[in-house]
C-alpha cells in the first residue's frame, strides 16, 4: 500500500455512486489522495446504521454500482473496504430463517444469544463486566422458533451478533472476504472487532481470544494479498499492544489531543503521544464517527473495585476539551451526542472537526498539518476533505446524533466547496504529503513553549525532508522543506501559500 494521503467517504454522499466518487478521485481530486476508504456500499447501503447492518454483506447496492466499479476504482486507487465482523442485520435472510424456524435453521449457530456465551447461566457479576459502548445490557428478546431468546446486540437491536467461531460464522466472513479480495481491494477494516469474541467470565471485549481470532483472520486476508485494518476504540495503551500484533492500527487518540493542544495552548501530552504511538497506524481526524475522547481517557476496562489506569488526559481536561466542542459549535454537538441524539456512544462527541475548531480556517489547517506530519497513513474524511459546518438540516430530519458530519453533497456544493481557500488549500497539503518523499521515517518531535516542530526525514530519499513548526496559541503554521535533488521551499501561510514540493 502506498504511503499516501486517504479519503472516506460514503459512495452516495459524495459523487452520489461508485462511479461518480471515482470521478472526483480522478478529476478535481487528483493527486490529493492515493487510497479511498469507500465506507459500506453494501445491500443496503441505507439501513438502520448508513450501511454497516448489512443484509447481504457479499453483494454491492446496485443502487451504487457493482463490484466491476470497486475493481475500476481499485486500478487507480488503494482501496479500503469494512468487513463487518460482529454483527450483520436482523433483516438478512440467514436471520430471518433463525427466527422463523429456530434452532432447526441450518444458521441457527450463526448468531449468539446469552446462553451460548453462558450455558449454564450468568451471575450479576459475569453481565456487569460485559464491556459495551452504550448503556445497558447487549441483550435483545427475540422469538427464535418457538422459543423466547435473549439474542447478543452489542450496538443495536437491529444488528445481530455472529458467532465468528462457530462453523457457519467462519463460512459467513470467509465468503465476504473472498469477495472484497476479488474486486481488489487493498485493505480491509475489521470494523467494530474488538467486540467480536464473547468469553465468558471476561470484559468480552479484546481479550485474548480476541487478539487471537485478529492474528488468525489476519492470516486468511493475507493469503489473499489483502492487509488488515483494526477499528477499536479503546484505552491508549491497548492501541499500542493492538498495533504490535496487526498491519494497522488506528490512532484515534489523536483528534482529541490535536483539539486539546490547540484549545489550550498546552503540546506535551500531544508531543508525549507523538513518542509512544504505534507508528504502523492509520491516523485520522475525523471519521463516519464521532470525536473520541474514550482514546485519551482512563482505562474503561477495569475490574469492578479496581483504580483505573490513567489516560493521557485526566477527567478535568477530557471534561474541558467537550465543553470546548460544546462552545465552538454553538451547542449544535451537544444536540447531537448522546442522550440528546439517537445511535447513543459514550466515548463520542459528534461534530465536524472543522467546527470543532469554531470554523477556524487558519487552525483547520494547523491541525491537518500535525496530522499529515505524523507518521502512518492520513486519512481524510469526505466531509473534513471539503472542510464541511455541521448539517443540523440532516440531524433534525433523522435524529441521528452522528448525521450531524454525514452530508450529502450535491455536485452543485462540491464545486462550491471547491473553490473555497481552505479546501483548496487543503487539498494541496495533501499533494504536498504525497509528492515529496520525506514521509517514510519516523517523527523528529520538539516543544519549545507554545511552539510545536516536527520533523520528518526520508529513509529510501535521505535528502528530502520536512519542517513542521505550528504555534498552539496563535493557530499558525509553517513549513519549511528540501526536495531529494537538493531544491528547498518554505511557506508561513498555509493557506495564503500552500506548500508545494
């Protein structure tokens, strides 16, 4: 895989189909992105959860295009797909089966309820230690045959969980596997893994049963020359330990420490992070997801009656980084995550970072250089790319706490958004990132007051190299460079200058 910047994005949401995204990756976008994460374009894209319930995971909406499409995109383009491996939705036919005929299904040992994770039944004690990233049990009643069952929900009711170590689970993700390998993608995102494996007497979440069906699946992907991508949110040090054993890890403690360094002036979490953080990481500033503060909190895991491990930030700060979204957005975060909204997380703050950052154009693109500065592979999403407000339009109209960062562009608003400075200055820090190489080192990492400067130096091309100096109390950056045939350059204005290697 290439070590170029990424974008996400949902296939209908920008360039309304498999096609038209391909045509802005081709077009207006070139350059700017090596890879695209093309977020569940799967039957249907539309469900309960924007596609990641699917009912027939191994089928493309024809709606978006076929899978001929994702192999014409896969030959310009690295490309990543999600590989929904704990649940699938209740409305696929293996389910549908289940509940119509019970355990006389030939699927019937597909799907988890609380007795085949608990066979002789579950203490008070077994069910609290069950980790779940909402409230509540991840129980949902539903009449399986004759029979009145307790089936395994982690998200929602509308998304059942797979036994993934029973014969027909492994059948199950085998045959969606096979099929995103075939239409050539280059990367596949375990999405929601680390709830996949249910142990009892255990969190039920990356325990190592969990890490060991990763390795194992990784294995099979391998085989198949696709690499693997890990999604947990989770405590710091586990994204360390993940990153050990995986081809990448997401670094989604970096959001928030990016928000927290620029709303506070303060760098040295950040730049201690900078110094222990699996350098084999997918890093990102926004996602189809909200702005995690779960990452950078204290160790949610801990045994009932034990003192958590600490987090990068402590309750007080991680208090003060929400508030300060809360702030920037005028309230419209706070509509949109948690009890306010449905889709309830509660380790998420759904905003657009843009926004996060009160719209600030200047620290927008601060931000976007700390994260392209960091060593792994950006990713940028569709909405980050064009620099997207809030869509409190969407949000009332669904009630959906993340739609708030899910717009649907019309190609009328992507040549808008175009021709705005930020975006297009944006846009070229990307082609920057891409072109100049610089990026295949590790991270030189200083702090001198307010001042942040990264540094990163070609391994394969020892000449070029690339200064990043970004002042946290002014929200300004500068960068300064040397090309592998001995050329320099510098800009201390994003985006009146970008960057051009």
């Amino acid at each position: 895989m290439r070590n170029e910047v990424q974008l996400i994005a949902y296939a209908d949401r920008l360039g309304g189909d498999l096609p038209g995204l391909t045509r802005l990756l081709r077009g207006p976008l070139a350059g700017a992105f090596g890879g695209v994460h093309v977020l569940p374009f799967f039957t249907p894209y539309d469900g309960a959860d924007a596609g990641f319930d699917p009912v027939d995971h191994t089928a493309v909406d024809p709606r978006l295009g076929t899978w001929d499409d994702v192999r014409e995109l896969a030959t310009t383009h690295d490309t990543v797909v999600d590989l929904i491996v704990n649940h699938v939705s209740a409305d696929s036919a293996a389910f549908a089966d289940v509940r119509a005929r019970g355990d006389a299904s030939p699927h019937a040992g597909m799907f988890l309820t609380m007795s085949s994770v608990f066979p002789v039944g579950a203490t008070e004690e077994d069910l609290t230690r069950i980790y779940r990233p909402r409230p509540g049990l991840p129980f949902t009643p539903v009449r399986l045959g004759d029979r009145l069952r307790y089936v395994w929900t982690t998200f929602t009711a509308q998304q059942i969980d797979i036994d993934v170590r029973s014969p027909a689970g492994t059948a199950y993700l085998t045959s969606v596997l096979d099929a995103v390998a075939d239409a050539g993608v280059t990367l596949v995102r375990l999405d929601a893994v680390g709830y996949a494996v249910k142990t009892p007497g255990t969190t039920c979440f990356m325990t190592p049963e969990t890490f060991a069906f990763i390795e194992e699946f990784t294995g099979q992907a391998r085989a198949r020359g696709v690499d693997v991508l890990v999604e947990v949110h989770s405590y710091f040090r586990r994204q360390i330990e993940i990153g050990r054993s995986v081809d990448l890890v997401y670094d989604f403690a970096l959001p928030p420490l990016v928000l927290h360094a620029l709303y506070t002036g303060d760098g040295s979490v950040l730049a201690r992070w900078m110094n222990e953080r699996p350098a084999n990481a997918v890093t990102v500033l926004d996602t189809h997801d909200g702005i995690g503060v779960i990452d950078v909190g204290p160790d949610q895991t801990a045994r009932p009656g034990e003192e958590p491990r600490p987090g990068l930030l402590g309750s007080a700060q991680i208090d003060a980084l929400v508030q300060g979204i809360h702030a920037r957005t005028g309230g419209a975060s706070q509509r949109a995550t948690g009890a306010a909204a449905s889709n309830l997380d509660l380790y998420q703050v759904n905003s657009t970072f843009y926004d996060a950052l009160g719209g600030d154009d200047h620290a927008y693109l601060a931000a976007r250089a700390i994260q392209l500065f960091t060593p792994g592979i950006p990713q940028v999403y569709y909405v980050g790319a064009l620099a997207g407000g809030n869509d409190l339009d969407l949000l009332e109209r669904t009630g959906v706490g993340r739609d708030i960062n899910r717009h649907h562009y019309t190609p009328d608003e992507v040549e808008a958004a175009l021709r705005r400075p930020v975006v297009a200055a944006l846009l070229d820090l990307c082609r920057f990132r891409n072109a100049l190489p610089a990026y295949d080192g590790g991270v030189e990492v200083e702090l001198v007051g307010s001042v942040l400067r990264m540094t990163r130096r070609g391994v394969a091309e020892p000449a070029a190299t690339a200064h990043l100096a970004v002042d946290l109390v002014e929200a300004s950056a500068t960068i300064r460079w040397t090309t592998a045939d001995g050329g320099s350059g510098s800009t201390s204005d994003l985006l009146a200058a970008p960057p051009h290697a």
